[in-house]
C-alpha cells in the first residue's frame, strides 16, 4: 500500500502589538509568497524579512506538540510582547512630517516637514499615490486592503522606511487617521525613529 506524504500544515501566525495592521499585511504577503518547506524556515525567512522594516522585530516557532496542534509563529515586531511605541505624546505635533490622503490613497497635501523628509518639494509629492517614497522592498503590495483597514478601523500605527531622493533610507513611525482633515480625507503623521 503507497502512503502519500501528508502536506505539512500551515502554521498558525500571531504578531504583537495584535493592533498594528500593517504589520499583519506585511507578514501575510510574506506567507503567501514563501516557499519553505518548514515552519522553522519560514520563521528564519519571515524574520529576516520583516526586518528591513522593524529592525527589533524577532520571531519564535512554537512547535505543533506544545501548542495549537499546527506550528505557530510569533512574530513580535518590537523583539517582545510589549511596545515602546505611543503616538499619543507625539502624533499631534504640528513639526512633524504630515501628508494629507484623498480616499483613493492620493496625496493632496504635504507640510514642509513632508517635503523635507521625503528631500522633494511639495509638487513632486501631491498628485502621487500614498507609498511612493516608501523603500520598494519595505511596500505593502496590496495598497486597498491597507485603506480597507483604515476603514473600518479608522487608524494605522506602524513603521515604514522612507526612500528619499537623495537614496538615503529613513526610519519612520506612522499614524494615519480617516477622515482626520475632513470627511474623504486621511492624516498620515510621520516621525523619523532610530
């Protein structure tokens, strides 16, 4: 009698803080383009990966006999459970970099702390799709499940690294808020970190 090989089960993927959506994204177009051939390769791929955007981010397998009955992946973007990052001291700062987003992801507005962080003038940025000094290989593929979720949850908080014109890549932590400027309006702050 030929026993076929089972299919290894996908594993079961957690991430923390459980509220950075973007973070989830990312990691779910990671999955979906993977090819390891085991949970303990793709925890290595996904970490690595992750990476080029949250640089403390760490991931720990959990095999099948200790937890759910499938392997689970715990990706923490901050190297633990818990977060040092709150935009609440921060993301009302009238200095920081702030770009304004109609409801099809288009820029219509920048302040100067936008233009000097993205290194172009105001005219270059308006106009151009939300992402487009964002590091190519740091993007979100699918950009509308990003405002799907900005939708129903009405804020981002996450981390993106900005490709400036000059090529010099910036860290930055981000907060966008629906409907912040007014109704059809989104507000993405922007604070470069280390």
């Amino acid at each position: 009698m030929d026993r076929q090989r089972a299919e290894p089960t996908p594993p079961i993927v957690l991430s923390f803080p459980a509220d950075d959506a973007v973070l989830r994204e990312r990691i779910a177009e990671l999955i979906e383009d993977a090819t390891p051939d085991d949970a303990a390769n793709l925890a290595e791929m996904l970490e690595r990966a992750v990476r080029i955007i949250y640089p403390q981010a760490s991931v720990r397998l959990q095999h099948a006999l200790a937890g759910f009955g499938q392997p689970t992946l715990y990706v923490f973007r901050d190297g633990g459970a818990t977060s040092d990052l709150d935009p609440a001291e921060w993301a009302t700062d009238a200095t920081c970099a702030c770009v304004v987003t109609d409801a099809a992801g288009i820029y219509v507005d920048a302040n100067e702390a936008a233009t000097a962080l993205f290194g172009v003038a105001r005219e270059q940025i308006v106009g151009k799709p939300a992402g487009t000094f964002t590091r190519p290989d740091a993007r979100i593929k699918r950009a509308e499940k990003l405002w799907s979720l900005l939708a129903g949850s009405g804020r981002l908080h996450s981390l993106a690294v900005v490709s400036r014109a000059d090529g010099t890549d910036v860290r930055v932590e981000f907060v966008t808020v629906k409907d912040q400027a007014r109704p059809g309006l989104s507000v993405t702050t922007m604070r470069p970190v280390a």
